[in-house]
C-alpha cells in the first residue's frame, strides 16, 4: 500500500478488529482452484503489515462455495455485518470487491453501516474511507460493475445453454427409462422389466384414459414401478416402489417418452427472503422443443392426445372428464339445450336402494349465484339412449366384441409378464447375494455373518415375490379361460346381450358411449324431454321422452305413521325416533330407510310441533332465561345441571337443553337471588318504561 492508503488507518482502527473475508462461488473452484483459495488467506499478513497485531486478525471463511448474489445462507457475511454495526472492526480485507457481495443492496448496506462506524475497506487495490466522498464514490461504482458483471456471466452462460439445447445436444437429468450410451447418446433403459413396465403403463393409460385409473390399475395387479432417487441412500439407482399419481402425472406430461427434447418448461422465481419456486410456462414459450432427438416410448401424435385427454379429464365446460363409477351413462358428454352449457351429473337414492341420475345445469348459479337453468331426471333418458346404441351399433357388434376380447388377452398378458419379471428380479439379486458369500474367506466371519444376513434377507423377498405372484394371477379379473373365450364369441354376434352381460361394468359401457358419441343435448319442455344424439361418424339421431308427473305430486303418507311419530316426540329427538322406526322395521316411503331430515321433514310437513316447541309450551326455559333470572354465567347453569340443582331435558340431536321451571334444588341464595330479580322485573312492569 502506498502512504497515503496507509495514512487513513488510525489508531482508532488499530484498537479493533480486521477482519478477512475469504468466498468462493462454488465448491468446484475451492477445490479445483486451490490457488484461487489460498490468495485470499494470505491477505492475513497484509493486515498485520498495515498495523494490526495477529490477535486482532480474524478470518472469516464460512462462506466457501457459496455465491454472493445474496446473504441467505451467507452466515459469514451475516457476522461480518453484525461485528461491523456493533463496532467491533477497524478494517474489512477483501481480495477483491465481489468478494464481499454480487448483490447491490447487499453492498450499498455495507457500506452505509461502515462510514457510520468509522470502519475501513481495503481490496488489493487500496483502502476507502466511507467518511470521504471519494472513495465512497469509488466502492460504489466497483459494486454497480460487479453485479452487472454477474448478470453479464450469467446471461453469457444461459445463452451457451440455450444455443446447445435448440439443437437438442444439451445434457440434462433423464427421466426413468432412459439412459446415457458411453458416446452420449439418449437410449432407452437397457433393463427390459423397466421397458415393459413403461410400455404397460402408457398402453394403460389409453385404453382407461385416466391417470388415477392406471395407479388403481397397478396397485391392484401389484406391479411395482421403477424410479430414480434423487436424494438418500439409493440417490441415482434403480429402485422399485409403487406408483403413485404424482409420478403418473409427471411421465405423462413429460415430452422425453415421446423422443422429443424438451428445455425451458419451468420458470424460476426467486421470492425476498431468497428462496425459489417454479412455476410451469405454455409450451409456446418453451426456449426448445426437438421432435425425434431421440428414441422414445410413444409417438407425438399420441402425446399430443394424451395431454389433450388430460386436459380433458377435469370437469370443465365443453370438456367430458374421464368415465366414473356412477351409473349415469351420459357424465360428461351432456348439454343444456337452453344455454349449451355442461349438465352437472347428480344422483337421488330412490325406494328399495335404488339409485337414479339427475343432469342439472347449474352453472350460473355456481359462477354468478343465479337460478338453476334447467334439471332432467336422467333414469328415463339413459334407457332411451341404450335402445338407441343397441338400434345403431348391431352391425358393428362383431368387430367391437372381438376388439374387447383382444384387449382384455392382451392385458392379462402384459400382467402376468411383469409379475414374473418381478420374480427374476428377486431371484438375481438372490443369486448375487449367495455368489457374494461364497466369494467371501469363510474366516473372516465379521464379513461372512454380514452377508450371510444379507443373503437370507434376498432369499425371503424371492419367496414373498414369488407368493405374490401366484396370488396375483390366481384372482386376475383379466385372465379368460377357454370357456369364457368362447361364450365372448359365442355372444359378440348379439350386441345386446353384451349390453347387459354382468361382466360390462357401467365405466366399460360409458367408455363404448364415448367411443361412438359425440355429445348428447337435452332440452326439457315440462314434462317433454327432446334428446338430441350427435354421432363420432356425424349423424344425428333425435329422440322424446316424457317424464312422469308422479314426482309433481307429495307422497302419500300412512296416518298411522304420522300418529306414530307424533307420539313419540313426545319423549324423544328427531335422529332417536328415526333409529326407532329403523329397528322396528318401519320403511320410509320413498328413501327405505328413516334419517333425521326425514322425520323433520314429515313433522313440519304435517305441522307437528317439535321436540322444543312441546317443551317450551310446558313451560321449559332456555338456558339464557336461567342466566339472566339468576344473574349468573352459562357455565354455572350447566354445573348445576350437572350437579342435579337443575332438571333438563335436550330437544335435539346436539344434545341442547331446555330447562324446567323449578328450583327447589337450588341453595337457598340462589332461590333468594331469582325472587328478588322476579320482584324487580315486576315492579319495572308496573312502573312502565323509563324516561
């Protein structure tokens, strides 16, 4: 340093610390750049030649491998700020102004913390008084040039990344099922189990056309998925686990199984406090987007339906959704007449268990708090269209049965395939494990116990596979034998047989529904429903259908059941005289079975008086009348039920009480207390209002 340099430092300075500050961006410059790493130490020697004594020296290396665009995480720039606004530091030494920070603000509060404190900055450059205009000018301008010289790298190096990934070289993380040749091609998995399993799941996934569906699929023939760890002990291998719905979603979304590279479909966004999120872009913003870079499981043109049947699965306008267990056999293919919107699909359970579907447009009172705009009674309309399917689609019967039984083969096939690749996995690492042992000094039992442990572990997880396996195949659903093949052929030529077969559930049945129709409009006109059928293939096919008016009119009632439950109100609750008519087998109209609303429902239907309107006509109090007569809390009213000063009974399913209006097992206070509030309140009637 020159003299004049050293003339800022002054005896005030001496008396505290100098502290050293040592960063590196990255782990891989700390130890690939050891030279880079030990410059920074050395500046500990330029301290003690400036005046300072070694014990005053400090150096502060915490933030090794660490980048300096912000203080999260820098503990050690943290503390140095800290040792500074208390007063502690004479001088800050820094290699070189980005050092200390990449991050204006970060600088700047530096800075503004030193003049107040009277502290120093010295680079390899020379050292700055924060109290001169100078030099506070200067380490101005040096932290403006470093944090331009950050965004300048970093955009100098995305726009290496970019440039390599619009031609489809960019190396990045594959996804499961794919892997680096040794030339730095992408190929698929050399492991054929994890080929077979993708290719089951996506074969899967088009013919149940819904993510779910496929998890419940896989789960229920207990194939297992593969996966690549990215943290924990297994991080990078092959690992077998169950799928879930999030990983479903993630290949099913993720353009690699098409064979087509993919870079920029995420945003990084970086919150105050320094942390990240990621938020999804459109694809039309994606920075590349590379068909056929390289082998893949699945065409594009199937991808491409495949995000379309996705988008298509949540239940929006104008969207049909995948095909449900309910039995409504139009959910999700159904329009309004009057507005063209999406009938919502409702059920209402009928007498005897059974169940009838209700489409309902209900859309502007959900979006807006309208009116419903219209609600048909589905029960009727779905007999009407299965006449029509089994009018329109006989000459197609053959080639439809056999395509289900072609399916349904194929499926049980790739089923049982899996299953025993299961077993042979389990049955190599097996072997692996005894070949281990085997190889071992049988001396060395140290070593020896440990993989004899390890062997017999293998040998257990074979044998469970290898029971799971069995069991799996012995309760397939999928699997046909001879006979049941030849009853397929026997009654595919009848296509309405197959209609109503046991074995087609109702999903299959709305599956073919989607396969031939297009949509379906209803419009309702009283108690006239015009059905409107628009085919895949284009034609139109209109149908009527009237509704019965019996649902217009009330229900006929049994008097005796009425008198019935007239009578017991007396003494119970609506959900007690429902569990009475239920035990004593007393069938509810329409429902089959009694509820609460039920007998709330026949008792205001009828103007029965209620639990609580029969108490308070005997006179029974509520609890704010017993607080107010007494002058005391709610709680105390319900101690002293508790405690049987008071006599209740409840007048509802909660368990809320009116009370009787009697009090002669109160303490006497309490009696003296509720005369004297009585007498009050009558004397205030006598004398009217107040003025």
């Amino acid at each position: 340093m020159t003299a004049p340099h050293q003339a800022k430092i002054q005896a005030h300075h001496l008396s505290r610390k100098a502290l050293v500050y040592v960063r590196q961006s990255t782990l891989h410059q700390v130890f690939e750049h050891s030279e880079s790493t030990a410059r920074p130490y050395g500046l500990s020697a330029t301290a003690q030649d400036l005046g300072w004594p070694e014990h005053l020296v400090e150096v502060i290396d915490d933030d090794l491998g660490k980048s300096g665009g912000s203080t999260q995480y820098r503990h050690g720039f943290q503390r140095l700020v800290a040792d500074v606004a208390m007063g502690q530091v004479g001088i800050v030494i820094g290699l070189e102004i980005s050092r200390l920070a990449r991050n204006n603000a970060d600088f700047q509060q530096l800075l503004q913390i030193c003049g107040l404190n009277q502290t120093l900055i010295c680079d390899a450059d020379a050292i700055y008084d924060l109290t001169h205009l100078n030099d506070r000018l200067v380490l101005g301008l040096k932290g403006t040039m470093s944090e331009a010289e950050l965004f300048t790298m970093r955009a100098r190096l995305q726009g290496g990344l970019r440039h390599k990934a619009a031609r489809g070289a960019l190396a990045t993380k594959l996804p499961v099922g794919f892997v680096y040749a040794p030339t730095g091609q992408v190929i698929l998995d050399p492991d054929r189990q994890v080929q077979e399993t993708l290719r089951l799941f996506f074969t899967t996934f088009r013919q149940l056309g819904s993510s779910i569906a496929v998890v419940r699929y896989f789960n229920q023939q207990g194939l297992t998925f593969p996966t690549r760890p990215i943290k924990g002990p297994h991080s990078g291998e092959l690992w077998w686990s169950a799928l879930s719905s999030g990983l479903a979603l993630r290949i099913l979304h993720n353009p690699r199984y098409a064979g087509a590279f993919a870079y920029g479909r995420t945003r990084l966004r970086k919150s105050p406090n320094g942390g990240a999120s990621y938020t999804k872009r459109p694809r039309e913003a994606w920075h590349a987007l590379v068909h056929n870079a390289h082998p893949g499981y699945i065409s594009w043109d199937e991808f491409e339906a495949n995000q379309e049947r996705l988008q298509g699965n949540f239940t929006r306008r104008y969207r049909p959704g995948a095909a449900r267990e309910g039995n409504a056999l139009l959910q999700g293919i159904v329009l309004c007449g009057h507005c063209g919107k999406n009938l919502a699909t409702s059920y209402k359970r009928r007498a005897k268990g059974r169940v009838d579907p209700i489409y309902t447009c209900n859309r502007a009172k959900l979006d807006y708090g309208g009116p419903v705009c219209t609600f048909i009674p589905g029960a009727e309309v779905d007999r009407t269209m299965s006449s029509v399917l089994l009018e329109q689609v006989t000459p197609m019967a053959m080639e439809a049965a056999l395509a289900v039984q072609q399916e349904i083969v194929t499926r049980a096939q790739e089923a049982d395939k899996l299953l025993r690749r299961q077993v042979q996995r389990a049955q190599y690492e097996a072997d692996l494990a005894r070949r281990r042992l085997m190889a071992v000094d049988p001396d060395n039992r140290l070593v020896a116990q440990t993989l004899e442990d390890a062997w017999n572990e293998k040998l257990l997880q074979l044998e469970q596979a290898k029971v799971e396996c069995e069991a799996r195949r012995a309760k397939s659903q999928y699997v046909l034998d001879a006979h049941q093949q030849a009853e397929i052929r026997r009654i595919a030529t009848d296509f309405p047989r197959l209609w109503s077969h046991p074995a087609i559930s109702v999903q299959d049945k709305k599956r073919m529904v989607r396969l031939l129709i297009e949509d379906v409009t209803l419009q309702r006109h009283l108690y006239q429903v015009d059905i409107f059928i628009r085919f895949k293939a284009g034609a139109l096919v209109q149908r009527t259908v009237r509704l019965a008016r019996s649902g217009n009119k009330p229900t006929v009632i049994a008097p005796a059941l009425i008198a019935h439950i007239d009578a017991l109100t007396e003494q119970h609750t609506a959900g007690e005289i429902a569990t009475q008519l239920n035990a004593a087998s007393i069938p509810h109209p329409t429902r089959g079975d009694f509820d609460t609303n039920a007998v709330v429902y026949l008792l205001k239907r009828f103007k029965l008086p209620s639990r609580y309107q029969r108490l308070r006509s005997q006179g029974y109090l509520t609890q704010e009348e017993i607080t107010e007569r007494f002058g005391v809390s709610v709680q105390t009213v319900q101690r002293w039920r508790k405690c049987g000063w008071l006599h209740a009974a409840y007048y509802n399913d909660q368990k809320e009480y009116l009370y009787e209006p009697f009090f002669e097992g109160l303490p006497q206070q309490y009696q003296d207390s509720a005369a004297n509030s009585m007498h009050q309140s009558y004397k205030r009637n006598e004398n009217g209002p107040e003025k």
